[in-house]
C-alpha cells in the first residue's frame, strides 16, 4: 500500500513536470516606432543591431515595427507610449524635450554611459522618465561620443565671442540646438527632418545643425556647402519601453530584452561610425568643405554652444534633484 502511494505521488509530480515543460512560452508583441525614417543612419542601426537580432528570441518576443514619422509625427510619438499605443519608440529626447524638463539633458552630458550608470544619473533619470513619460529607458546610445556639426550654405562670419556670427540667418533647429543658434544670433526655425530638403531648396533657411551621418542620404549636400568643426554635444538617442507594458511582460523577456538593448549600445555605435565615415566621403566629394575653428574663436563656439544651453536649463523645474543630476552628466573641463 506505501508502496503504491509513493508510485502515485511519484507518477503526479512527473505528469506536473511534463504538464510545466508542456506549457507554451507567453508570448507578448510590441508595437514599435522611430522618429527618423528607416533609411536613417541610426534606424539602420536600430534595425541591424536590435530589431533584427531580436527575432530569435526564445521568450516569446515579438517586435512589430509600425513606421517612422511618416507613421506617427515625430512630436507626438512620445505622447502615444505615455498612453500606450505605441510600446516602444527610438527617438531624440529633445524631440519631446516640451513634455518634461530633464528630457532637454541628453546629448548635454560629457561623462560616459558607464560613468553615467556608475554614479546614479541614469537611475535618476530612470526616475524622471518613469514620473513623467510612463517610460522605462532601455538604452541610451551616444554614437561615437560628441558627434554635432553645424551645416551652412554660405561661408559663415567667425567671432571671438560666440564663435559665429550668425546674426539675421534662419537655421533649422530644434530645441536642443536653439539656445546657441539664438546666441550666435540666428532666427531658429524648427523643421521636421523630412521637411529640411524643401526648406532648403526654397531658401527658407541658411544652414542646421545636426548629428554626423545622413546628409548625403537626404540629398542636403546639394545646397549645403561648409560644415563647421569641432564637432560637440553627444549624438543621444534612447529606446523607451511603456512602463504599463514593461511591467506586463514576463522577467525573462524583460531580461531579454535588456540584455539586447545593452549589446546595441555597445555594437550600434561601430555601425553609425562606418556610416558616417561613408556620408563625410561623399559630402566632400560633393565639395563640401570642412571648416576646422581655432584658438579663441573656437573656444568662443564651444563655450557658447554649451553655456547657453545649460543656462536655459538651470531656469527649468525638474522633478529630482536637478544640480545633483546636472553634477553627474556633466563635469567642466
């Protein structure tokens, strides 16, 4: 009789076992979204490094890439992760920099993604885009660290203030770009990237600043002729997951996906960086010349392009503790 229980018990835990084993893998599908169009260098990446590696994962995840701007507007994808209808999007933070004040903080930071990660910025700013955007950030790439240049059709004046004299020249902008274009005395003027080649065909704006790598895809070397080095900010981009939606996946999946967002922000940037050695190739081939400031007059651009962004900033309310935050992304040198 002991001995038949005891088979019983045995044959039950072994039917739970094959039953458990049995048990398909909960499978979950994310609606995803950039704010550049695919044919961006940093898209291609998104795609090379990410989206595609992503498709043999064995945890049930699907990732259903919805488009690109020409989709969901730019301005209003952050919006739609806030409420849900889209899961993830891969954008600038200064594109949604209006919704909340520390999105206007990356691409200002000097300090590496580990220094970063290391001395607690990251969780504030975890924090930040939990409160404020429903957000949980995946990743943060800076692409090839400090990687801006400014664009002009015209031979720009130089100044041992500001570094250039833009005074009475409509540039295209964004919020991230505007505090400096206003202080070399530039009109900023904010134009979708899918809209700069019209603007530009039209004469409605002189120039742009914008990240090493697709102009010569947009055909904007056509009218563009000087690009001013040094180059400055960090080319910032973040992948943001819904918290609502985070917190409803499984933890392996979120595991799996944490895991192939850190190896994107180690691989995603050898991609961006082949790309933007092939853009530069055909930019100068197209004549365009690189202009390389020096001595005051490219202190004064530095100085400029830094300062009156982070003054603009210190006037904002955050919800952490901003001086601290500020402190750990970004050291005076």
């Amino acid at each position: 009789m002991l001995e038949r229980t005891r088979l019983t018990l045995l044959g039950g835990a072994m039917a739970i076992a094959v039953a458990v084993t049995a048990m398909p893998v909960q499978s979950a599908t994310l609606k995803v979204s950039a704010c550049f169009p695919r044919n961006h260098d940093y898209v291609e990446a998104f795609f090379d490094a990410f989206l595609t590696p992503l498709k043999s994962n064995k945890v049930g995840l699907k990732m259903h890439y919805l488009g690109g701007p020409e989709v969901t507007p730019r301005k209003k994808q952050a919006p739609a992760l806030k409420r849900g209808l889209i899961d993830v999007i891969y954008c600038p933070a200064a594109y949604y920099g209006g919704l909340f004040s520390e999105a206007r903080l990356p691409g200002l930071q000097n300090q590496s993604l580990e220094e970063i990660r290391a001395n607690g910025a990251y969780d504030m700013m975890q924090e930040a885009w939990g409160k404020n955007l429903n957000a949980h950030i995946l990743s943060w790439n800076f692409f090839h660290g400090q990687k801006f240049f400014v664009y002009t059709r015209f031979k720009p004046k130089y100044s041992e203030t500001t570094g250039l004299d833009l005074a009475g020249i409509k540039m295209r902008s964004t919020g991230l770009y505007q505090p400096f274009l206003k202080a070399m005395g530039a009109t900023p003027i904010n134009i979708s990237p899918g809209d700069v080649y019209s603007a530009l065909e039209r004469g409605l704006v002189g120039g742009l600043a914008w990240p090493w790598g697709s102009v010569a895809k947009y055909g904007w070397q056509r009218f563009l002729k000087y690009r001013i080095e040094p180059d400055f900010y960090g080319a910032t981009m973040l992948m943001l997951v819904n918290k609502k939606k985070w917190m409803s996946l499984s933890q392996p999946q979120r595991d799996t996906l944490t895991a192939s967002a850190r190896s994107y922000e180690k691989n995603a940037d050898a991609i961006v960086s082949t790309k933007g050695h092939v853009d530069d190739k055909k930019l100068k081939e197209a004549g365009m010349e690189f202009i390389k400031l020096e001595g005051k007059v490219k202190a004064a651009y530095i100085k400029t392009i830094y300062e009156a962004k982070w003054a603009q900033n210190d006037k904002l309310k955050y919800s952490v503790d901003y001086k601290k935050l500020k402190s750990k992304l970004f050291q005076p040198k």
